[in-house]
C-alpha cells in the first residue's frame, strides 16, 4: 500500500533475513475486496517478488482478505465466494505460493451461527487450496457436526447462493442462537 518501491525495500529485508513473507491483498488504491483484484494484486506481489527480488516462491504467503458476509448489505453478499475463487486462481497460477487469510473475520455477532459460518467458510476455503486459516480452534465447529439445517443456511450465505440468503439465516430457530460452544 505504500507503492513499489517500498515493497521492493521490505521484501529485500524479508529476504535477506531468510523469512517468509506475509503479503496482503492490498496496493496503492486498497484492500482488495473482489476476486479480480484480489488476483491482480497477488499477481502483481509474485512477479515483483519472484522475478524483480529473487524471493523463492515457496516462501511467499498471500492473504487475499477475508471479509465479513451475512451483514446486511448486498455488497458484503459475495465476499467469502470472491476470496474462494481467488483462492483457486491463485493456486493455479502462482506457482508454490501458500495462501492464508483470518477466519474469524468472515462474520460477526452470534457465536452458534458465528462458529458454523466460519467452519463452512474453512471446509470450502481448505478444498479451493487454502493452506493455513487464523482461527479460534475454541471456537470452531466441526464441519460434519453442524446440524443439517443450519449447515443449509450457513452454506446458502457462504456461497452467495440466493439473494435472501441472510434474511433466510436470520429466520432459523431459537435453537442456534445463545452463548456457543
């Protein structure tokens, strides 16, 4: 974000110091919220990373941003698809880079619901190609084990696969809302 130069700088460090580098979705103009920018941004860290830098490529790590969906305004609806597909692309055209991202940041507020949308975010995030997840391991619900019902809704929400997706959670029972596990 603090343009080329300053990233050509900091990776050369990174290098030098023999460590991973850490490379979040962002540039000059911001956060990538999109699966296209998403790409371009990693895209554009790699070849000045692998190509300008000599970083080896395996020790590059992108996070691609993960944002909080379910939260009412439609914008928001396709940002766990949007880091999903970049994941996917990512992995197929960035060769032996690793992907990251913080789990927890894919929703808010009540913990039941909470835990199962980051749990159904992880299973397809993991099977896109995602290699590591900032999670709350406490606070994580076992796929298989969320109750069909809400997996349904959780999953709707996740993959964007309705307009009301949301309101349609929002309406499940009283029995998925409380303190968690």
């Amino acid at each position: 974000k603090e343009g080329e130069e300053a990233f050509i700088e900091h990776a050369r460090k990174v290098l030098r110091y023999g460590a991973a580098a850490v490379v979040m979705a962002f540039d000059e103009t911001g956060q990538a919220d999109t699966c296209a920018r998403k790409v371009e941004i990693c895209t554009r860290a790699y070849r000045i990373l692998t190509e300008e830098v000599g970083f080896p490529p395996e020790d590059i790590i992108f996070d691609p941003n993960i944002f909080a969906v379910a939260t009412g305004i439609d914008e928001h609806n396709n940002y766990a698809v949007d880091f999903i597909e970049a994941v996917k692309d990512i992995k197929e055209h960035l060769p032996h880079a690793m992907i990251s991202g913080g789990v927890s940041n894919a929703s808010r507020g009540n913990e039941p619901v909470r835990e199962a949308i980051h749990a159904v975010f992880l299973y397809h995030a993991i099977r896109s190609g995602m290699d590591m997840g900032i999670v709350n391991a406490g606070q994580l619900a076992i796929y298989e084990d969320i109750p069909a019902e809400l997996k349904a809704k959780v999953e709707a929400v996740v993959l964007n696969l309705s307009d009301n997706a949301t309101e349609d959670l929002l309406a499940i029972p009283e029995k998925y809302r409380g303190a968690g596990a």
